[in-house]
C-alpha cells in the first residue's frame, strides 16, 4: 500500500511543480550555479556542453539503489512515478545539451 501512495504523491507532485511539456521552467525555478538553473539539474562540462540529469534519471538511480539497501517502499513507488512522468517529454533522451550558463 505504500508503494501506491508514493506513486500518488508522484501525481501530485508532477502536478504541482513540473511543467507540461519539455523547455518549460518548473513552479520552483532557483539558479544555483553551477549545478541546478531554473529548477533542472546541469554539469557542465565544457564552455559549449553540459550533463543534463533529468528527474527521471535522478528516479532510476534511486531504484537500483534500492537493490541493494533498504529504502521505504514509498519513496520506491515515488521515483518509479518520477521515471514514468519524466519519460513523458520528447527531451526525454537529451542527456548532452547546451550549457546553460
């Protein structure tokens, strides 16, 4: 039963704070140089380039985390509603992008 609630409070969250379509800046869009810009998580790499880490990735670390040490069912059901949201957008894929800074 837990799983499922985590899996609600993806819904809700997705809902709340993330954007409908890719491009688009979340309701909570801090800057903190040089990793997250408007609320998405960047590592440069070169002046041109950067790592864009999508919360779908974010998500899907946490599950093969979760293979091997104990994480609340809750939080597995909200990362596995995290990877399905994030795969909903074309960018989906887009893990080399322009360095936003």
């Amino acid at each position: 039963m837990s799983f499922v609630f985590g899996i609600i409070l993806s819904i809700i969250f997705s809902l709340w704070l993330l954007p409908n379509t890719e491009g688009q800046c979340p309701r909570f869009c801090p800057i903190l140089y040089p990793l997250i810009y408007k609320g998405m998580i960047f590592i440069p790499y070169s002046k041109n380039k950067a790592f864009h880490i999508h919360h779908w990735i974010l998500g899907l670390l946490l599950c093969i985390y979760s293979l091997y040490y104990k994480v609340p069912q809750w939080i597995i059901g909200f990362a596995v509603g995290m990877i399905i949201q994030g795969l909903t957008y074309n960018d989906w894929s887009d893990v080399i992008v322009k360095n936003p800074y």
